[in-house]
C-alpha cells in the first residue's frame, strides 16, 4: 500500500507535537504514512525534535518524515494537509493585524496547494480563525476544487458530544445526529433539536434551561475554560479533533449519523453562498455531503445567522486587505 502524503503545517506548535503522534500511531487506519513537517525557519530545529522523537517511536506505519520551511515542498504531493500553523494573536494586535497576519500566511499556502499538492489532496484547516483562513486558502488554489477544503469544528463537536453524555449518562457512541453551525468561535451553535440519544430526542431527556444557561455557553467557552485551567490552550483535544475529522473525511462517517464540519457553502440553511461555515455532514470516501431537509426552529435561526453573520463580517475584512477579490 502506498504511504498517504501528509503535510502538516505548525509541526513544532503545541498541537503539531500531539497531532503527529496520532498520525503515525494509525489514528487515520492502517494505510502507512509519510509526514511532512513545516515550520517557519526560525522553528526548524525545534521540528527536527520532534522528527527525532517519531523516528524513535518506531512507529510501523511511519514510512518517512521530511522537514520544510518551503510550503511547496512540504505539499509536493501531498494527499492531505493539515494547516495548523498560525500566527497567534499578540497584546498588540487589533482584529484586523491578525486577519491580515494569517492571511498572508494561507494566501502563500493556497498557493502552494496549488502548485504542488497531489491529485487527490483534502486540505483541512485548524489554525485560527480557522473559517476564514481556509476560505483564503480556498480562494488562492483555484485549480482544487472548493470541496476539498474544509475548517475544523470536529472540536467543538466533540465537546458538545461529551457534555451531553455527561449530562445523560450515556457514552459518547450512543448519542448521535448532533450538529455545530457556523464559525469555529464563541459564536458557533451546537444545535441538539435532531441529536438522539439511545434513539431518543435529546431535548426529551435535558430541560431547555440547561441547553441554553449551561450547555451551550459551556461548550462555546470550553477553550477558554481549558486556558484557564491548563495555563495553555487546547493543543491534545485540538490535535485529536483534526485525527477525528481527517479519518471520517477520508473515510466515512457512521450509517444514520452525521459529523459537523465547516465547508463551502452552497446556500444550503441560507448561508450565503461561499462562506466555510460548519454544517451536519456525511462523508464517504474522501466526499462530504450537506445533510439537508433538517427542520430549523426559530431558536436554532437566530444562532445559526448570528454566527452566519461573523464569518460574513471576517470575509468582508479579507476582501478590504485585498486577500480574496471581491
Ligand atoms: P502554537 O503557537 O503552539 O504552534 C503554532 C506553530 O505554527 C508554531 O510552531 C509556529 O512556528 C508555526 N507557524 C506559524 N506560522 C507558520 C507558517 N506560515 N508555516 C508553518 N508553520 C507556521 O499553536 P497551537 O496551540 O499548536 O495552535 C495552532 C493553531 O490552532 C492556533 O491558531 C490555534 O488558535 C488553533 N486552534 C484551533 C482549534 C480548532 O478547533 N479549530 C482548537 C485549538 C487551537
């Protein structure tokens, strides 16, 4: 079996040092894997660490490691790229400094995908703001099609997921149909009007004041709760969210159920046309589809455009810097 080509960018951050491990583990299945790892060059030999690290777990799927401060080389190839790197935001930074410090970093890798990734290549984005960064991303790689670029939302899935089955007593398996909407930020809208648990209504077994007072704000602020009590940010649950979305992308989600992931829109749910907005998805073989025909109340409306609302605010900002056309 061919080894799947797997660029991660932000290698030497904090979740490039969780995520690689994951990689090379298996965590995407039994197919061998060659890691690229970019870096900044000033972050090269911390990248060099952690190649020695992989090397010395020897992993049986680990079938290279290669090292790059040139994107073109890390995606030569490339059947997946995982964009983790990003410029964090800084004491002297307004909003503007950091859309336009991150775009200028995924207009150069748009880019590069362009010119070197491989025919099959699915981009995922984590780096913040995640949304926006792939959209540039997106609109820099004109000859890939839009649908292989997606932003990571799995997280903050994952976190609904597992504050539900706390809640209920149930294990993460048996609650399924839960979804995230809109941007990866404290706007999002983790939406369980279709989530089933054990076949059940989800909203049949927890009161309304809970979904609105505890549940949601708990999992839209769980990443600062995280800062708070880590004194660093979410770098395993981050890294273990984008080997959870990169699997079922690549793979496929499970019969009956859906995952949330933010992908072009199509103007399903009335998100305009073209924004990465979290949507319920299935996926197969490399494939995403919106799931559509979903019953939005009103409660869920207002969220959902609400959040719908930012990412058209972050594209707008991109367009003033001149990142994508207008
Ligand atoms: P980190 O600061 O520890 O690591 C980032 C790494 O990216 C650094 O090593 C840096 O040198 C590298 N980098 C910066 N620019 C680069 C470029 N142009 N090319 C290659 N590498 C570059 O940050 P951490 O904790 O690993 O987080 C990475 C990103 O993920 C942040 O933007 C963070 O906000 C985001 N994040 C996203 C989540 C999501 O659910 N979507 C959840 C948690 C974090």
């Amino acid at each position: 079996m061919s080894p799947l080509r797997i660029a991660v960018t932000g290698a030497a951050g904090q979740i490039g040092y969780s995520l690689l491990f994951r990689l090379a583990s298996g965590g995407l299945g039994d197919r061998p894997v060659e890691l690229r790892l970019l870096e900044v060059p000033s972050t090269l030999p911390k990248a060099e660490g952690v190649a020695m690290e992989l090397l010395d777990s020897a992993f049986p799927l680990l079938s290279g490691i290669e090292i790059a401060d040139d994107p073109r080389r890390a995606f030569d190839g490339a059947d997946l790229a995982l964009l983790v790197g990003a410029r964090p935001r800084t004491a002297d930074m307004n909003r503007g400094d950091l859309l336009s410090a991150n775009g200028a970093i995924f207009t150069e890798q748009g880019r590069a995908l362009n010119e070197a990734a491989g025919a099959d290549i699915r981009v995922l984005v984590t780096g913040n703001p995640a949304n926006t960064n792939a959209l540039v991303a997106r609109v820099n790689a004109p000859d890939i099609p839009a649908e292989r670029f997606s932003a990571l939302t799995r997280l903050d899935h994952n976190r609904a997921l597992a504050q539900l089955a706390l809640k209920t007593g149930a294990p993460v398996t048996e609650i399924d149909r839960l979804t995230v909407w809109g941007n990866h930020s404290a706007t999002q809208y983790a939406d369980l009007t279709h989530a089933r648990v054990r076949g059940q209504d989800a909203l049949d077994l927890v009161d309304r004041a809970w979904v609105v007072d505890d549940f949601l704000p708990t999992v839209a602020h769980r990443g600062t709760a995280v800062i708070q009590a880590r004194g660093a940010s979410s770098a395993a649950s981050a890294a273990s969210a984008t080997v959870d979305a990169a699997r079922d992308w690549l793979g496929g989600t499970p019969a009956g159920d859906w995952t949330s992931m933010a992908v072009v829109s199509d103007g399903s749910y009335g998100v305009a046309e073209g924004l990465v907005s979290s949507f319920p998805v299935t996926t197969s073989n490399g494939r995403w589809r919106i799931v559509e025909g979903l019953d939005i109340d009103p409660f869920s409306r207002e969220r959902i455009d609400a959040s719908v609302a930012e990412l058209a605010v972050e594209r707008d900002a991109v367009r003033q810097l001149g990142l994508i056309p207008s």
